[in-house]
C-alpha cells in the first residue's frame, strides 16, 4: 500500500506524464478502435495496449520517471538514476499496480 502522501506527492508527475504523452487522445484512440473492431478487446487488452504506449514513449518522459521513483522509494534522484533498470521499472510497476493509488491517479486525471 502506497501512503496518502506520497500519492500526493506524486501527482503531479502523473498529471505531466499522462499530458506529455497525451494519454486522452491516445485513450479515446483505442476506444474508437475498440468500438469499430468485430473483436472487442476487454478492460485488460486496453490496459496493456496503453502501457505499451508508455513504453514506447518512455524516453519523452523518462525523468519523471525517476521523480517518481525517488518520491516512492524516498531516495535523491541522483540516487535513482543510477540504480539498477530492473529496480526502478519494478518500483514503477508497483506504484502502478497498486489500486487505491491508480484508481486516484485515474479519477485526479480524468
């Protein structure tokens, strides 16, 4: 569980992430091609299509990222930035993962 202020914290990194990547166009993209496709892709399918995304644009925004991770792992962002790849996208993931603080991160930015 994530505490309520690191969410806090965070937050606004989210905000940037999501418009600099313009996740709105991109979402209601993936909607309409999910309205107009024979095969409906679920909750899920969409849910990974939009990490994909994220992914591929990650190098856009890849120091908030590491804000991100510093807020979550409370550590320096110098810190972070050297630390091992598989320990910041596991840290990203959990932070990710975690319903309560991606439900609220969903309903701050939609």
């Amino acid at each position: 569980m994530i505490s309520s202020d690191k969410v806090f914290d965070m937050l606004p990194m989210v905000v940037e992430l999501y418009d600099k990547l313009d996740l709105d166009t991109y979402r209601k993209k993936l909607a309409k091609e999910n309205e107009v496709n024979e095969v409906k892709k679920d909750a899920n399918d969409l849910g990974i299509e939009m990490f994909k995304y994220v992914l591929k644009n990650s190098g856009k925004v890849k120091d908030i990222f590491f804000d991100i991770v510093a807020i979550f792992e409370e550590k320096k962002l110098e810190e972070v930035k050297k630390q091992s790849f598989a320990k910041t996208i596991s840290t990203i993931k959990e932070i990710f993962t975690d319903k309560e603080a991606a439900s609220f991160f969903k309903s701050a930015i939609l």
